[in-house]
C-alpha cells in the first residue's frame, strides 16, 4: 500500500513538472517572463490567493532578484533562445543561440509550453509563425498535449472603431477581438494571431492562446525608460509630451503579464484571445508627469508628435505604442484568473514601488557628496569634475538657501501688506524666523539622511592668498575674490572652524569620517591630483554608463591621442635622428678642416727643412748634372747611366 502511494505521488510529481520555451531570453519582456516562470511552482495559480497571501506579497518586493532565479522543485524549468554573444540569465536551465530551424524544432518538441514574445523585436514574427506550423504538423506525434502562447501587442487594436458611436469611453474587451482592426505597422502580429488560433482547434493535443499586451513597464523601464532616463540624468528642463498627450495608453506591469501567462498555463482556459492590461486608464501626458514629478524636473512640454521620431532612443514600434488612442479591459483575467498583483491599480498609483524596482534593477544608486573647505580651495571645481564623471546634480548650498529665503520672503510680504499695525509685523517676523529655522533644520536632516562622501580640503592661508592673487582679472570680476571680500571670508571660515569646533565633527558623529586632502601640498593648479585622489575614495560610477555617442567620441578621443602620442613618438625620433645626423656631419667637417690643417703644417715644414738642400743641389750639383744629361741626350749611348757618370767624373768642377 505505502510503495503504491509512493509510486502515486512521484507520478504526480513529474506529471507537474512542466519545460517552458520562451524566445530571447535577453530581451527585457522575455527575460523578466521567464525569470517570474522559473520561480512560480506548476498550478500554484489554480489555488485561491488568501488575504494573508496577499499582505506576504505586498511586504516583499516585486522585482525578482537573481539571487532568487535558482531552480526550485517543482517550477517551470525555462529555455529558450538567446542573441548572439548575449550572457546567459542565471534562471534559465538551458539557452540557444545561432542553431538551424530543424535543431530548434527538437527544442521546442522537448517542451511541453512555447512561449513566443513578439511584442519587442517585429523579426521574431517570421519565427513564431514557423514555430506555430512546424509543432502543429508534429501533433499527431505528441506524447502529451502542448501549449502554444503568443504573446501580442494591443497595437492590433489600434484602429479598432469605438463600441459606442456616442460614447468612445467604452472599453473593448476579450470578446470584441474579431472586430479588431490593427495598426497599419502591425500587419504581421495580426497575421499571426489569425495563424496562431487556427492552428489550436485540436485542444487535446495542440492548444495555442494569444496574449494582447498593454505597454509593459515595470523594473527595468521597458518603452517607458526613455522618460525615466531622461529625467533621471536631469539633462533637459522638461519631459517631453508628444502631441497634445489624451491618448488614452492601455498598459500593464511586466511581471503581471509574466502573471497572466502564468495562469494560462495552469488554468488552459477555453477562451483562446485574453488581453492582458491593468485597470488604469492613464493617458501619455499622465505618465509622463507622473515620472517627472517623482524622478525629474517635475515639468512636461507638449512638443508635436514628429519630434519623437527625430529621438535616435525610440524605435517606430516604441512611438507607436506611446501615440496610440484605446481603451481596453482585461474582464477574463480578472474575474477568471488568480493573479498576485503587482500594479493592479497602475503605472502612476504605483510610481513609488515602480522606481524602486527601476533604481535596483538599473543599479541606479546615485552617490552623495558633500565638498567643504576656505574660499578659494577648488570646492567648485572639483564638484564641477566629479558631477560630469558620476553624472550628478550640482547642489550649491548658497544656490538651496537663497532659493529657500526667497520663497519665505514671497510668502511672508504679502502678509506684511495686509498687516498695519507694529504687533503684527513682530508676529510676522517671528513666524518667518521660524520657517527659516524649520528650513535650516531640514538642510540639516537632508545633510544626516544623504551625505555619503564628504570631502575636507584644506590650504595654508598663505597658498590660498597666492592662488587669489594670480588670478586673472576676469575670473576675480563680480566674485567675493577681491582682496577685501576674499580676506575677510577666510577669517570668518578659520574663526569659526576651530579644532575643537568644526562642522568635521558633526560628521565625525555620524560616522561619516571625512576625507581630508591639503590642496597645498599637492602643488596642483588644476586639483588633478586631489580630483584623482577622490576618485579612488569614492569608487566607480552607480550610473548610467556611456551613451552610444559618447562611447564613439570617447573611442575618437582614445584614437587621437594614441595618434597624436604616435606622431610625437616619431617627430622624437626623427629628431633624435636629425641631431645625431648633424652631429656626425659636424664633427667629419671638423675631421676634415683639422686634417687639411696637418697636412698644409707637413707640407711647410717639410718646404722649410728641404730649403737648405735644395740650395746645396742647386749651386753644386744641377748645373753638371744638366749638363751631362744633355750630352747624354745627344750622344745616345747604349749604356746612358754609365756614360752619366763618366761624364760627371770627367767634368767635376772639385777636380779642375
């Protein structure tokens, strides 16, 4: 009886197993469906969700952390397909990438639910049209039935007429998806949602569903993070609204449509078409501010619809999506399915859990940094240089309470207008006074609650006195750099940052310990070397990294000056080259001069010691040997140099 129950149940074990293919793993919609599938237990979704269930899911995040991807007993086990080159997601059990249709088929004959999302890449269209046919041709070979889901856009239902000539605030809802009109960009997805429901008429064996999505958003940002980013670098004044922003978007958190599959796989509904959105009905304008107000400037302008596509991060699909007009109800999901909400309400009801999926997922975690020191140490321009390397906002404190004091000032002077009386005015100085102190009470809670890094520079007097005075005149022009204002500055930061009583300590306290750095002793001008040395302190970058233009212009950068570092390599060399060239030619010329110089001293020396002789030889000898050589010549004898010296015998004047 026991190895029977045992047998019992380890067949119900594998039975719930269940192999799930999803194609691009890498992709943001794909990847976060199949990283929610790889932790959700087989026909979890088929139990009723308890109240206490639901206060669990809510005290925990949503955003799955990849610590928490491994494989359980009893999930869905996820595989699918992979760019090229991509990495591989920690939840997935096995990926492919570059293999033949045939090698992909035997794939996807191993799994018992096919998962095509074709909602971010229209080439995957092609593919899940082929997938669909090629399983349907195997069906009479399945040994148990399969599911087939593709997931969609409501883009097929963009130019859907209203339900209600008189009332276009109708939502369309599941059972209205024959009367469906696509965009005219999205042919190819209703194409194959008419292929992908023709192909499940055999339920038993082959069951297909198509899923019409909303615009997903939700940890990383999906289409909605080009406003995210945009407003979280704080580059612009304004978020932009393309067109006048009343359409209506249907929308719908990506790890809720990760929720809706889920259901479908454990529930096999007989409905075959769902949509798939939230309850929200938010317009573009709505999301947009929504997002400003929480992340960026908090403003929005209305700019036409063109200027979206001069936008070189929004692809044609992504601006369609945020342009189209629809109101759409997700009724099946939501009286049939049991589904762990995670923004039911929607986008802008859950902005705040909805940033913090972003920054984690994003590793968005910006740096705070507080820069104090006397006038003149370089607060400025080192602040200047490390918001450009962390990509922060440049906070002056004098810019915060100037601000502050004028608000107090515009809201304090029509109530001195309106008060005559000398009591008033003290009342109204006492309350203004207060809201100063409540506004310098709240610098400094901002200060305990934000400051992560904080920087002490410090100089001597006498380096701080050098550096003002070798200004040039155009940087001291309208600053507190003159003698006067500069001089008295620094007394009053020496005066009241004593040893025993500096701001230093209240960190100190906090235990955020300094950084201290003598600007003095590093002999910089540029503060390279203090900038360098924060640099190391604070670490790298939790950012966004490059942009594509500013990778090929830091690309550019590198190039030219590993061709301007070669090119000086060379000029170097060349000149080298010249100069010992020069020097060689020079010192030959030199070998040569001193050279010629010996010679002309030989030949006047030689000239000089030879002058005796040849005296001798001219007076004594050369007249008779003249002589004899001309008898020599005139007489010819056959003996000549015996006939010479005959004669020179003959005619010497020493013997006559």
């Amino acid at each position: 009886m026991a190895e029977e129950e045992e047998t019992a149940a380890r067949t119900e074990k594998v039975i719930r197993i269940q192999r799930v293919f999803i194609n691009l793993l890498d992709s943001y919609s794909s990847g976060n469906i199949g990283k929610f599938l790889s932790n959700c237990v087989v026909g979890a979704s088929l139990e009723e969700i308890t109240e206490e269930e639901e206060e669990e899911d809510e005290s925990k995040s949503a955003m799955l952390d990849a610590s928490s991807s491994r494989l359980k007993e009893g999930t869905f086990q996820i595989v699918g397909t992979l760019t090229a080159g991509k990495p591989e997601p920690g939840f997935a059990l096995e990926t492919y990438s570059d293999i033949s249709r045939e090698e992909l088929l035997i794939r996807l004959l191993e799994c018992d639910v096919i998962i095509y999302n074709i909602t971010e890449n229209p080439k995957q269209v092609e593919e899940a049209l082929w997938a669909v046919s090629a399983l349907n041709e195997e069906v009479n070979h399945f040994e148990k039935r399969k599911v087939f889901i593709l997931v969609s856009t409501v883009m097929t239902w963009a130019r859907s007429k209203p339900l209600d000539p008189d009332d276009s605030d109708v939502p369309f809802t599941e059972e209205d998806y024959r009367r469906r009109k696509h965009h005219p960009n999205f042919l190819d997805h209703i194409n194959a949602e008419k292929m992908v429901l023709k192909f499940g008429k055999n339920i038993k064996k082959f069951a297909t569903y198509v899923v019409a999505a909303g615009l997903q958003y939700g940890v990383e940002g999906g289409i909605l993070h080009f406003f995210f980013k945009l407003a979280w670098l704080g580059e612009v004044p304004a978020l932009p609204v393309y067109g006048d922003g009343s359409n209506i978007i249907p929308a719908i958190h990506v790890l809720d449509l990760a929720g809706v599959i889920q259901n479908i796989i454990d529930h096999m509904p007989k409905i075959h078409y769902l949509v798939a959105v939230d309850e929200s009905v938010h317009s573009l304008e709505d999301f947009v501010k929504c997002i400003s107000k929480h992340t960026g400037p908090g403003k929005i302008q209305k700019v036409l619809k063109e200027n979206a596509y001069l936008t070189k991060d929004l692809t044609q699909e992504s601006i369609d999506h945020l342009l189209v007009n629809l109101r759409m109800e997700a009724l099946f999901v939501k009286e049939n399915f049991n589904i762990r909400w995670v923004s039911q309400a929607g986008f802008v009801e859950n902005i705040n859990s909805l940033l913090k999926e972003y920054k984690q997922s994003r590793r968005l975690l910006p740096i705070k940094i507080c820069i104090l020191g006397p006038p003149a140490v370089g607060k400025s321009s080192i602040a200047e240089v490390l918001t450009k390397y962390y990509k922060l906002h440049h906070i002056k404190l004098k810019d915060v309470i100037s601000e502050a004091i004028a608000k107090l000032e515009a809201t304090v002077a029509p109530k001195f207008a309106r008060e005559e009386d000398d009591e008033g005015e003290d009342e109204e100085e006492e309350e203004s006074v207060e809201e100063a102190q409540e506004l310098l009470d709240g610098i400094k809670e901002n200060m305990e609650q934000n400051a992560e890094f904080v920087c002490a520079l410090d100089a001597s007097d006498e380096f701080l006195k050098f550096r003002v005075m070798n200004l040039p005149e155009s940087v001291v022009a309208g600053t507190h750099y003159s003698q006067d204002q500069f001089l008295r500055a620094l007394s009053n930061y020496r005066d009241i940052n004593t040893e025993d009583e500096t701001v230093f300590n209240y960190f100190d306290e906090l235990e955020i310990h300094p950084v201290h750095i003598d600007v003095g002793k590093l002999e910089d001008a540029q503060n390279r070397l203090a900038i360098k040395q924060l640099i190391k302190e604070i670490g790298e970058p939790r950012n966004y990294g490059l942009t594509e233009e500013e990778k090929a212009e830091e690309e550019r950068r590198i190039a030219e000056e590993h061709m301007a570092r070669e090119a000086a390599e060379e000029a170097n060399r060349e000149h080298k080259e010249a100069m010992e060239t020069a020097e060689k030619i020079a010192r030959w010329e030199e070998w040569n001069k001193r050279l010629e110089e010996v010679k002309r001293e030989e030949t006047e020396f030689l000239e000089a010691q030879s002058a005796p002789l040849r005296n001798y030889l001219m007076t004594y000898v050369m007249p008779t040997l003249m002589q004899g050589l001309n008898e020599c010549c005139k007489a010819r004898p056959e003996d000549p140099v015996d006939f010479l010296a005959e004669y020179l015998f003959k005619n010497n004047p020493a013997t006559q």
